[in-house]
C-alpha cells in the first residue's frame, strides 16, 4: 500500500504486528483486543455496535463508545507512525459502516490461511489429494498457537475468535482426509493432535487421529487413542462413541486401513484391490442438454462442490441417460470406482428395490465377502460407509422411490459424490444437503436433434415439416421420441408424413407410443386416491393450466385440499406450476389423463 510501512500481522497464534523490522507495543489490553478484532474481519467493515459488543462481554460502560474513538485513533498512530493528528489513516478506515482494517490477503495470516484452504478444497474436490494436501498443511502452518492469545480471556470467549478456531479444526479434518488419499498420515498426526487441544470432544478429529495412526502403521496406538476417548466421553457427556468414531475402529479392528508403505490405500483385506466399474454405457447418440450440462458442473465444479445431486424430472423426460451421460464426464475424478443401483422406484414391472438389497449389492461391488455382512439395515450402511471411507467414488442411484429409499445409501465420505434420479422432489434429500436440478423438456431444437439423432439425420432431412410435426405430437418428450423412432427403424420404408399423419388421427391415444403409457401408469400408481381423481378430472380443462381455486371447483373440494393435491401432483412432476398459482401437464399426461377418466369416471 502506498505511503505505509510494509506490516505483517499475526492473529492465529499470539497476536502481533511487524512493521518493516521493528515490532511495536500495542498497548492496553482492550486497544489489543480492538486489533484483533479488526484482524479477524480483515477488509470488512466492522460496525460500532458490534465492537463495543465483543470488547465488552458483559455490560458496557457508558464510555464505550468514546473508549473505542480513543483506541481507534491509538491503533492509527501506532500503524502509520508519520500520519498528522485527526489525518484519514490508510491502515484504520472509518466509513458509514464501522471501521475496517485495510490490509493485502499476504500481509495477514488469516487471509493466507484462507487462501491456501480454498485452494486446498478446490484440489480435494477434483480428485488431486496431494495437491490438497500440500495446500492444506501450508495453511495450517500459518497456525502457531489459541488464536488472539494476549487479549483479555472474556473476550477472546466471543464468538467472533472461537469460530476461527472452529475452521481451524475442519481445515484440520480436510487436511487428514487428503492424507489418508495419498497415504501420507504421518505428516497430519501432528496438526491432529493440536485441533484437539481446540476440541477435545470432537468425533470427526478423534476419528481421523484412529484412521491415520492406524494407516501410519502404529495400530496399538490407533486402538488406544480409541479407547481414551471412548471413556472421556462417557465420563465427561454419558454418552458411547458416535457413528463416525466407532466406523473408524471397526476400519482397524478389520484392518482395513493398511500402513500405506506396506499396501495400496484402496485394497480390501485379501490386498485385491476392487474398483467397481458399472456405470451403463453412455447413449452413443447423446446430444443437447446444454443448459442442464451446465448446471451440473456449476454445481460439481467448485470449492463447495455436494455430496449428493438430485436430478428431477417427469416420467420420460430423460433423467437417466443425463445423469449416465454426466456420469461418464467425470467418472475420472473418482478412481475408487462408479456404482450403479437401479431403485426401481417406478418400475411398472417391479416393487421399489429395498435399501437393505441395494447395499448388499453395492458392498459385494466393493468386494466385501458375503460372510461379512450384518444382517439389519443399520449395519450394512455402516459397513458401507466405513468401507467407502478415505475413497473417491461415484454413485449412481437411478430411479429413486423416496427419501428413506436413497438416504441409507449415500457415502459419508467427503470424497464420493452421489447421483440420484427421481420423478420425485426428494425434500428430505434436499434438506440434507442434496444440490437439486429440474430436468424439464428440451427444448424444440434440442428435440428436433434428439430425433434426428435416432432416425438418422439423411432420413429427417428428407421430410423435415413431417418432422417437425411428429416431434410436436410426442411433445418434445424424449421418450415419445425413442418410441416413434424404435417404430421407424422396424419400418425403414415408412415415410415420416404417414407416421405423422397416424398421430395426427391418433392424437389423446396411446396406441403409437409403446412404453408411454406404462411409464406414466407407474407414476399415477402411487399417488393418492384423491389425487389420482383430480388427474383424471383435469382432462376436463386441457389448456393452459388452472388455479387451486379452479381445481377446487372442479374437485368440490376446498382450496386448500386442493392446492395440496396440486403439489402432490407436481412432486411426482405430473403437473407442473408454470406461473406462480397456476398448473398443467404436459400434452401427453393430459392425453393419459384423458383415457383413465375415460375408464373410470362417469
């Protein structure tokens, strides 16, 4: 910064300040406690009240204010010793919205410690461990003691410095999840054990110390650290290891956790290293999706990259060879293995597949032994996530029922990324973390190519116009387009114009559409009776979509029943709320709702 000394300011540890070589005295406690402060909120503004706030933990005295003016003009005098009295500083910035300290991110600990983790997560979540790792401790290393220690013990309690400990222990839980990656334990045992002189009741540090005392070949110790902290909780909280914790002893007690120079990370406990491979094969005529492409490496890309993301979407419309084609896009970042289960959650020829069979599947994948495996569902979904520990995987779960189907089956290790497909909203997925992304239609060009892609592009463009009309009467769904084109390739003499004019007769059947029927059956299945009659009496009212007012007079039914039938309609994307308040279905849904009120209402 021009016309400032060159400083360097320390706050993760004892706090202090260099400017050039000469290290100043900061004066009294409550002015150091004010710089610390400033430090923590490095380029931020930070307001009067909440300084008096954090300065004072109890009941400010009426000077606080004049108080915090003095030591604010002391912090500019000691920071820019030339600058003239009542002059603007450069260093300590007063504004409308409190005061700030003005500092680059390499003058402060902090920021370098900020910096060096996002790049550390950035690493972690594009599969390169020992890039992470490397970042991960050189931001630790700027760490050297309890953060602010000088400042008075009251305030250094406020929230404001005990959550910068609190990011220091998880950068120190990332830290040890790279390390078990590359099979460096031994360079994190030492940060391990400092995070738990800042929580030393946490479960998540206690468990990465087992893990990699255990992969640093040093077992006994592993079992005994357990051991220590299993009878602190039970003197300090009354209370047995959680799930975390004793997944990490049962790692070692299996011995599954190898001494890295002994073994590969990965191998189970025969040494055969098993890495599952069954992702389907992506649709060789895959096109379009550019908009949903997109929104799936934002979501999968970045620095807060999910555990798990939720691809919705109405029977049809291409879930699955979206997430399969997405799937194989980044199935080299998790050399762990791919997993694929098919939840057969609106199989029209199958019961949802229960959890308990999914994880036996998923752990057989793995290479557990059939002996091994417990028989409850509590059990299999521990030994699964103990077993994914420390990997990087992928895990496809196509075609899910509901929430408690797919919830034993997600990985609890930071490394996995999960992929779920459902014509269901999945809330209690979405609520526990899971990154949402509507499939809707594609849109008319992206059809139009779909279908060339199907038929072959010589043959569309031949009989574009009839073309275009067949991709109308499928409604852009993708899978109406499959089932015409499966009907062309059986018929390669046919021309398009006649198929298209058979839809055209045919418009609100069925009949040309193989498996269209089917799939939208499998989802009317399992709605409510309720619901099921409000969709075979929207048939009444095609057009633009109606009201929950207007679909109460419809049903006889009050608006707010209705309006809750509406959402169940549209959790299983049977309709769809295309303006706030107003719903409708697809073409094809309204046809299919058509043919049950033709069966069964009078």
């Amino acid at each position: 910064m021009d016309g400032t000394e060159p400083a360097r300011f320390e706050v993760l540890g004892p706090l202090r300040v260099l400017l050039g070589t000469a290290e100043p005295d900061l004066g009294f406690p409550q002015q150091r406690a004010l710089l610390a402060l400033l430090l923590v909120r490095a380029g931020r503004p930070v307001p009067a009240d909440e300084i008096v706030d954090v300065l004072w933990p109890g009941r400010p005295p009426a000077s606080a204010l004049n108080a915090v003016r003095r030591y604010m003009g002391s912090l500019r005098r000691l920071l820019e010793p030339g600058l003239p009295p009542r002059a603007a500083g450069r260093r300590i910035v007063r504004g409308a919205d409190g005061c700030l300290l003005a500092a680059e991110d390499d003058e402060v600990d902090l920021l370098r410690f900020r910096g060096l983790a996002r790049r550390a997560k950035r690493a972690a979540a594009t599969g390169r461990p020992e890039v992470a790792l490397r970042h991960f401790l050189g931001a630790l290393a700027e760490w050297r003691g309890p953060v602010a220690a000088g400042i008075p013990p009251a305030v250094r309690e406020h929230a404001v410095f005990t959550e910068v400990e609190r990011e220091l222990v998880r950068t120190t839980v990332m830290a040890a999840d790279a390390a078990l990656l590359c099979g460096r334990t031994r360079e994190v045992l030492p940060q391990l054990r400092r995070a738990l002189g800042l929580d030393p009741l946490s479960e998540s540090l206690h468990a990465r110390l087992v893990l990699s005392l255990a992969a640093a070949g040093r077992q006994a110790e592993a079992l005994a650290a357990h051991e220590s902290v299993r009878l602190t909780l039970a003197r300090e909280l009354g209370v047995a290891p959680g799930a975390e914790l004793s997944a990490a002893h049962t790692r070692v007690l299996r011995q599954d956790v190898r001494p890295a120079e002994a073994a590969p990370r990965h191998d189970t406990p025969r040494g055969t290293p098993v890495r599952p491979s069954q992702l389907p094969p992506d649709l060789p005529r895959f096109t379009g999706r550019h908009a949903e492409l997109r929104g799936l490496r934002a979501l999968v890309g970045g620095d807060g990259a999910p555990a798990a993301v939720l691809l919705t979407g109405t029977a049809g419309v291409g879930k699955t060879a979206l997430a399969v084609h997405w799937a194989h896009e980044v199935a080299e970042r998790y050399p762990d293995g791919r997993l694929h289960v098919d939840l057969r959650g609106f199989d029209p020829r199958a019961e949802p597949l229960p959890p308990a069979e999914a994880l036996r599947g998923m752990l057989g994948a793995l290479g557990v032994s059939g002996r091994r495996l417990p028989g409850g569902l509590d059990g299999l979904a521990g030994l699964y996530r103990s077993t994914l520990s420390g990997r990087r995987t992928l895990v496809l779960l196509d075609d899910a029922f509901d929430t408690e189907q797919v919830r034993p089956l997600l990985p609890a290790s930071p490394g996995c990324l999960t992929l779920v497909t459902s014509r269901c909203g999945l809330s209690g997925l979405v609520t526990a973390g899971a990154r949402p992304l509507r499939v809707d239609l594609p849109s008319a060009a992206e059809a139009l190519d779909l279908f060339a892609a199907l038929i072959g592009r010589d043959r569309l463009a031949a009989e574009p116009a009839a073309a275009d009309e067949i991709v109308g009467h499928c409604g852009r769904l993708p899978l109406a387009l499959a089932a015409v084109a499966a009907r062309l390739a059986d018929r390669p003499d046919l021309p398009l114009a006649a198929l298209a004019g058979e839809l055209r007769r045919s418009r609100g059947s069925f009949d040309a559409l193989a498996g269209v029927r089917a799939a939208f059956a499998a989802s009317g299945r399992h709605l409510s009776a309720d619901a099921a009659r409000m969709l075979r009496l929207l048939a009444r009212r095609p057009g633009a979509g109606l009201t929950a007012e207007a679909a109460g007079d419809l049903t006889g039914l009050p608006v707010r029943r209705a309006r809750a039938l509406l959402d169940e309609l549209a959790d299983l994307h049977l309709v769809s709320e295309t303006a706030p308040g107003r719903f409708a279905g697809h073409p094809l849904l309204h046809a299919f709702a058509v043919e049950a009120a033709g069966a069964r209402e009078a």
